[in-house]
DNA sequence: ACCTGAACACCGTTCAAGT
DNA sequence: ACCTGAACACCGTTCAAGT
C-alpha cells in the first residue's frame, strides 16, 4: 500500500494485467465483437495483450480451443426465459431458439465451429438444460426428446451458420445471385421438376422459414418414434 | 508429327500439361482425395502444377471459388438412382439422401464449406432436380415441397459436418469425451431435465440417427402447411 | 511455473514485368 | 492473353532459454 515508486520498466503501458485465461478469453470476445471472429488469431490476441503468441499456450491448447471458450462466453447472451412468449411450452422453445439463432446471427464463423466442434461448456448446458426441459413437456418419450433436441440444436446452428455467413460475407451475395441465376437458367426438359417448383424454391423471408423449419422439427419429433422403444417403429434395417 | 527434337527445357520434366481450369480443379481433387482439403490452398496446388500461385489466379477468383468447384466434382458421385432402394419415393429419397452424406462424410471439411458456400454446379442442380423429383411425388404441396428440399439438404449437410470431422479429426474425439463428461457432471438439482435424458442423448448410432432424423423432416415436411398458402396455416406473427 | 524471442513451416493475394 | 517472380502481410505452433 505504501507508494513505493512502481519500476515504471515497459516505458508507460497503463497496468498490463497479468495473463490468465479469463483475461485471454474476455480480449477474445471483444476482438471478435470489434473485428471478427477471422481477426481472432493466436498472434493477434498476443499482440493485443502485448506479449508474444507463444505465451499464450500455457493457458490454451490451440486456436481451435479458444475459438470454442468465445462461443461459450457468446452463450451466455442467450435469453432462456424466452421471456417475449407466451405459457406454452412450444412458444417459449421457439423464443429460445430463436434467441439462440439470433445471437449466432451477430457472428458468422462462430456458428460454423459450433457445428464441428461440440461445446460442453457452462452456458452451453444451461441451453441445453431449458431445451431438453421445454421439450419434454410435450409428452414426447424421453427417446424422443433426447434425440429431438440434437435436431433442434443442429438445424438452429446450421441456419446460423449459413445465413450469418450470408449477411456479412461480401462474397456470399454473389453464391446466392448464382444460384438464382443457375435455377432460372436450368431446361423444362433437362430440370423440369426445379422448373416447377421455380417460385417456391427461392421464396419466404428467413424469419419465415425459420418459422417453418421450428414446425416441422417440433411436428416430426413429437410424431415420428424412435426405433427400438416401446412405441411400434418401423422395422430398421440400419446397423 | 515429325520428330524434331523437343527443346527438352525445363530439364526433363514429364509433358507439364497447359494450364486450364479444368485441369487444375482435377488436380486439386487429386490432392483431396490423397490428403484432405487442408491440403488444397492455391500454393500447394500451384507447386503441383508447377508454376507459380499467382498463374492460377487467371482461371480461379480465390480459394473459396476453388473448394466450390471441387465439391461440385465430388457431387457427381453421389447415386441419383437409388438403385439399392426399392420402389417408393420415401425409400429412393431416403437412398439418394444417404448417398449424399456418405459422399460428404469421405471428405470432411468439403461439408462445411457446403452450409456457407451455396453451390450452383452442374452436380449440385442434378442433385436438386432428383431430390425435388422424388419428395414431390410426396403430394405435398408445392411450396411445403420446395422447402422442404432445403431443409432435408441443410440437415444431410449439417450432419456430415459434424460427424465427418468427428472421424477425421484427432480432437474431436476429445469434444466428444469432453461433453460426454460434463453432462454426466451434471448435478440433479441444476440439470435436472438432462439427468433425466442422460441415457438417450447420447445413444444411437450415427446411423439410427440420420434414419430417424430423415423421418423426422419428411413427417414434418408433408405435414406442416407453409404459411401464406391455400392450407389452413397456424397465424404468423414473425415477418 | 510462467513467460519469451526466435524460428520453422506455412498461408492468400497483388502487382509490375515479361512473353 | 497468359504467365510469372517477388513481395506484402499475414498465419499456428514449437522450443530452447530465461526469470
């Protein structure tokens, strides 16, 4: 406590913060809300703690661990009240989910590495918590809830995952401008069921689809058995 | 014809072939195949061809376009017939839906760059035709048809994603440990719905899986009225 | 135990210059 | 028009050496 004149050494940083993972993941985060996750890189990160990348290995395995550490971080953001909705149980699914979305929404490749690498962290099993227990109160068999709920998940992150990219990606534009293009300019006679379906296939907004999507997962899963439970399935011919 | 002596330049390599798109999206499946798409980057691919990277930007825009193509290529092993199933539209859908997946599971990250890079190659449109061809004989309508389309592709996409790298990759493995762990970590009083699941989220083969999950969105597809059509639709209140 | 400098082995992309 | 060498601006990760 006594002011015993500090080295003042490294010229005049203003108090670099001793390392520690926390601080290493909360640097992270705002690089990444500023910039990216892309600007979120081992050497950047040591740059922006000022020190080297290498010391940054005694508190994370890789790139790819810390990459999964922001997700978790990103997590807690999600609202799991679903707050916005009503009493039902289906209601409140989707007000989760689509906060779920949402927050993936805000930061484009972090919905890909979630599709890859399976989180397992603190805000990750809350999410999972509230899902699998919204769910169950549908009356589905625990089969079904168990399964469904991977469904939901992975169907919520992939939409993430291509429509975020799709957003803020410059080049993603021109992938969907081709694929229209590619569509219209396809043959009645090589192509005729795309022709058919032409409209269709291009329309609804995202929100709508979504929407959509929530339905047909939430009707398949409560509807569709899973083999091997009481329930009378299909005979399964798969190993 | 007439054997007048090659200059022999460039010691005494073997007849370099002239550069063209075509050939070096070959090559680049090529070194695929032999050791993964990480292993695609215009520099490798260059020193393949022999020259250097800045040549191939005359035929490629930049390595996304590049790893687009190549799926494309892959696309066009999948089996469109469906030949191992039998006669109904489910079963060959079903079949031409595993074909995809198997074909994506071969060559892990191709999966991903599919959710983010929409493709619009010859294969891809085959694909599509097939697959629209075969659910709309569902008797769905046309819109649930189209849509859906999207969401049996997301999901066979989404899932060899995420399953093939778990395969391939040697940290996967340990994600999959890792959340195994956590939710077995679970305690009754925070978590309670995933103790009560715990058995069943995680069993099933990968396998049982995909089967059930197919059911799932078929169930759902035909099932769920798009909103804005002639069927009678559940109120929408999302834009 | 923690931290670091320096190195190793790579990337994508551009651009001026050549043929 | 096509091709190239060389450069610019980056990467992840390791390792021996320091404190």
């Amino acid at each position: 406590m006594t002011p015993r004149r500090e080295p003042l050494s490294r010229r005049e940083r203003p108090a670099k913060p001793a390392l520690s993972r926390q601080w290493i993941v909360d640097t992270a985060v705002r690089i990444m809300r500023a910039e990216g996750l892309e600007k979120v890189t081992m050497r950047r990160l040591a740059q922006e703690l000022d020190t080297g990348p290498a010391s940054l290995y005694v508190y994370v395995a890789n790139t790819a661990e810390l990459h999964a550490a922001v997700l978790d971080a990103l997590l807690g953001e999600v609202d799991l009240a679903g707050e916005t909705a009503g009493d039902g149980w289906r209601d409140q699914l989707l007000a989760v989910l689509t906060s779920y979305t949402l927050v993936l929404f805000e930061h484009p490749q972090l919905a890909r590495s979630a599709l890859v690498a399976r989180p397992s962290g603190e805000n990750y099993l809350r999410l999972l918590e509230r899902i699998v227990d919204l769910l169950s109160r549908s009356g589905a068999s625990r089969e079904q809830v168990a399964w469904g709920v991977d469904k939901l998940l992975q169907d919520a992150t992939a939409t993430a995952a291509e429509q975020s990219t799709r957003e803020h990606d410059p080049a993603a534009e021109d992938d969907w401008n081709a694929l229209t293009r590619a569509l219209h300019a396809t043959s009645r006679t090589t192509h005729p069921a795309i022709k058919a379906h032409l409209p269709a296939l291009l329309s609804g907004s995202v929100a709508e689809r979504m929407r959509w999507g929530f339905d047909v997962l939430v009707d398949g899963i409560t509807h569709t058995p899973v083999p091997g439970t009481a329930d009378p399935a299909p005979p399964t011919s798969v190993s």
